[in-house]
C-alpha cells in the first residue's frame, strides 16, 4: 500500500511542478521522461542490485570473460577512431552502443554499481575513523570515541573535525584532477542524455561534490550570457545538492547510511534539471552545446599547499555549521517559548470560562503548542504521500518543513534523535528527502555568492530564488519517494 502511495506522490509532485510551471506549453516531455527514468533506473540498480543480479542468472558468462570482451572492444573502438577514414561513423557508433549495453549489463549482473558504493561506505567509515585521530590530539578525550561514553555526544568536539578533514580530502582530489574527471565525465552524460546545454550539465554535476556557491565557479564565464532557463538550473541543482564534504557528518549526528546520502545526490542530478525545466521552460537559445570543457581554478602549488587550503575552508565551514545550529536552536527554542506561553494562557482563560461552547476551549485546543506541531501538521500530507507510513509522518513531516524553514543539518541532528522510533522504511524515506541545501537561508547565500560571480544577474537571481528553493525542495522529494517505492 506504501509503494502505491509514494507512485501517487509521484506524480502529485510532477503536478505541483507543472501547476506552477512558467510556460507549460514549451515544456520539452522528452527532458522529463529521461529524468524519470534515470532516476529510477540508478535507484533501482543501487537500492535493488540484488534483486537485478538475480533477474540476470541465466547469463553464463563470467566477470573475466565480460571483462576480456569488452576490453577487446575497447581496442578495436580505438582502431575505429576518427584517425582512420575508412571506418565510417555507422561503425563507430554500433560499436559504442554494443560497447555500453554490455558496460550496463555486466554492471548489473555482477553488481559493480552496489558493490562500489558498498566500497565507498567503508571508505567513508575509515576516513571518519581516522579524523578521530586528529580531533583526539587536538582535544583529547573529547575528540576521541571514548568521549561519547564519558560525556555523551559532543557535537563540537567529534562532528566539526569530520567537517574540516573531508573538506582537506576534498581539496586534495580535486588537486590531483579526481573531482574535475569524474565531473566531466559526469556531465557529458548528463547532458548528451537530458538534451541540457554545456554550461548546465557541469554545473549540475559539481553540485553532486561541491557546494551550492563553489559549484557555479565551473561555470563562472558563462553566468553572465546564461539564458534565464539555464540560470534556474544552476540554482536548483546547488538547492537540491549537498557539498561532499558534509556528508560524512550527516552520517555521524543522524547515523544514516552513506550509501544513501551518495545515492540521493547523484539521483537528483537528472531530477533537478528534470524540475527547473519544467518549473522555468527554455525558450531561448544557450550558447553552448551538450558538452563544455571543464574548467576549475587550480590556485594550489603543491599537494601540502591543497590540504591546507581545504582545512582552512573546513575550518570556516565548521564554524558556520556551529554558528547556525547555536543561532537556529536557540530562535525555535524562542519560538517555542512565545508560543508555549499563548497557548498556557489559552488554557487559563479556557479553565476560567468552563461553557465548552466558549470560543477560549476552541482556541486552548487548536493552537500550536510549538513550532514543531506547525511544521509538521503542515508537512504530513507531502511525508505521507512520499511513502511515509502514517504513524510516522508527523514527525517526519516536522523534519522537512524544518530544512525548508531552518536548514537540512539541523533536521539531520533531530533525525538523529528520533531514528530509533521511525520504521526503516520512513528512516530511508527522510535520508533522500533531507538531503538538499533547499531553505530559505539558501536563497540569499545564492543571490550573494552567483551574484558575485555574476553581477549583471543579481536581479534575475533574485527573482528566482524561491523558485529554485520550490524546485530543489520538489526534486529533493521526488528522490525519496522513488526510493520509497522501490525499498
């Protein structure tokens, strides 16, 4: 019944987007189709590699022999290149569409794709491990895991120093050319596929690694000459992205499984260009073609020099994180606080004037005791609808309206203190959907931070801000409910 309910959600949200569309009718269908189905198709190869494996049995052939086929392919694709005039293009390209199906199916059957990111969790765990060693020379016992048994979980002391050693790994990858390779690679198909112009694809594609105001940095010449359709897209995606660098300590406050974080993110590339174009059609004509040669500011000298550089930006990163959670706990504290005492004085004048048909006994009733019955009356129907069970959309439906309202790393501590209570099923659920930088602080950190790049656009950023804050939040929400629907 779940799954029947996170298909209605669905295709509720492609409703809500084409509701509040700008131009319906030039909305490109093809676009939407092929961000559906890369969505579900890299859900289900990662949530369900099994399951395919299983449906791929009868294949007798073994990893070595796919991997002697498709090396010998490799070769004669090479000897097929454009080099030689006597091979025409027909040849080439049956050859490279051979070449692929047979990439996806030995993928599939021997599940490389899963089995990867199963590799990249016990990455991840180790490298959280070893930030333990530096945060402990630091802090001693109160960066060491020991800490947590002493003094219970302190956030400063154990999640911060995460923040700060991911962003110096980061920095280092994109150093050694890791990250710019992995994001051309990345954005080539993207926008070969999605039929998105160059500027578009590697923007969108940084934002699965990088943060919403770095990311627009690949881009940066072409901010400026972007069509209005293509500016929507560069924010959406950094909306609906989180940087890489803070994954690791959504895994730590909110214990989730980074497998998930990693596939929310790439799933929401093709949704979030899927979503901006229908929310904001193009109608122009972008200046540059499907693919674009990826240029990322190198102004590190040596690998010593990278890592420092990525520990200071971590250093600013965690201080920002810890300035926005002290800020934003304390104002719903406060919130909670103004609103806790109206309904107290509510009650009173309802316990002073006992006539039940009183108007005082229908307000003590109906209102909100905190922030947290607000938000999540609010977005219980959108939890539901996503697969959420009902028991468990309230509080669920909490979480989201405090990322949009607050921002994603505070609904990921509060994750992390109800995870227990929630089903599985509603825990995996809220993973996909909190993972975006969708929030109203967003809007403002994005009409300063393109801007800057882009100052001629500061108006239409503007203008789209709480578009592309709608838009991150819908393809954000699409992601969970396909997971929700395939788990």
């Amino acid at each position: 019944m779940d799954r029947l309910t996170g298909l209605f959600g669905f295709f509720a949200l492609l409703g809500i987007a084409y509701a509040l569309s700008s131009n319906r009718k030039a909305i490109r269908w093809k676009t939407v189709m092929w961000g559906t189905t890369l969505q579900f198709g890299f859900a289900l190869i990662v949530l369900r590699g099994t399951w395919l494996s299983q449906q791929l049995n009868w294949i007798p052939f073994s990893p070595l022999v796919f991997l002697i086929v498709i090396s010998l392919q490799l070769l004669l694709l090479f000897f097929c290149s454009s080099r030689y005039s006597w091979f025409s293009p027909l040849i080439r390209s049956r050859l490279k569409v051979a070449l692929g199906f047979e990439i996806l199916v030995a993928a599939l059957k021997f599940q490389w794709i899963s089995g990867l990111f199963g590799i990249i969790r016990e990455i991840v765990q180790h490298l959280i491990a070893y930030s333990t060693e530096g945060s402990t020379f630091v802090f001693g016992s109160l960066g060491a895991d020991r800490g947590k048994e002493n003094l219970g979980f302190i956030f400063a002391f154990q999640v911060l120093p995460t923040i700060i050693f991911f962003a110096s790994i980061f920095a280092i990858l994109y150093y050694l050319g890791v990250m710019p390779l992995v994001i051309r690679k990345i954005s080539n198909i993207v926008g070969k596929i999605m039929g998105s112009s160059g500027a578009e694809s590697v923007s969108v594609a940084a934002s699965i690694f990088m943060g919403q105001a770095e990311a627009p940095l690949t881009v940066r010449p072409f901010l400026s000459k972007m069509t209005y359709s293509e500016l929507m897209t560069v924010m959406t995606s950094g909306m609906a992205h989180v940087a890489g660098g803070m994954m690791a300590a959504y895994v730590l406050v909110a214990k989730v499984d980074i497998v998930h974080l990693l596939t929310a993110v790439v799933m929401t590339a093709p949704g979030a260009i899927m979503v901006a174009k229908i929310l904001i059609p193009e109608t122009d004509h972008p200046k540059t073609n499907s693919t674009l040669p990826l240029k990322i500011p190198r102004t590190d000298v040596n690998l010593l020099d990278a890592a420092a550089r990525g520990a200071n930006e971590g250093v600013h990163l965690a201080i920002n994180v810890a300035g926005m959670l002290i800020a934003f706990v304390a104002l719903v504290a406060l919130s909670n606080g103004i609103l806790g005492f109206l309904h107290h004085q509510l009650s009173l004048q309802a316990i002073r004037f006992p006539d039940s048909s009183n108007i005082w006994h229908f307000l003590a009733n109906y209102f909100p005791e905190n922030l947290q019955v607000i938000l999540g009356t609010l977005f219980r129907p959108l939890a539901w609808m996503m697969g959420v069970s009902w028991k468990d959309s309230f509080e669920v439906g909490n979480l989201l309206g405090t990322r949009m309202v607050l921002n994603e790393f505070v609904s990921f501590v509060k994750l992390g203190e109800i995870a227990s209570t929630l089903e599985p099923r509603s825990l995996t659920i809220s993973t996909f959907a909190l993972c975006g930088f969708a929030n109203f602080g967003s809007i403002a950190i994005q009409i300063g931070g393109i801007g800057s790049l882009a100052p001629t656009r500061r108006h239409d950023l503007a203008r789209l801000g709480i578009w592309a804050m709608i838009g991150g939040t819908i393809a954000n929400f699409l992601s969970a409910t396909i997971a929700g629907m395939l788990l």
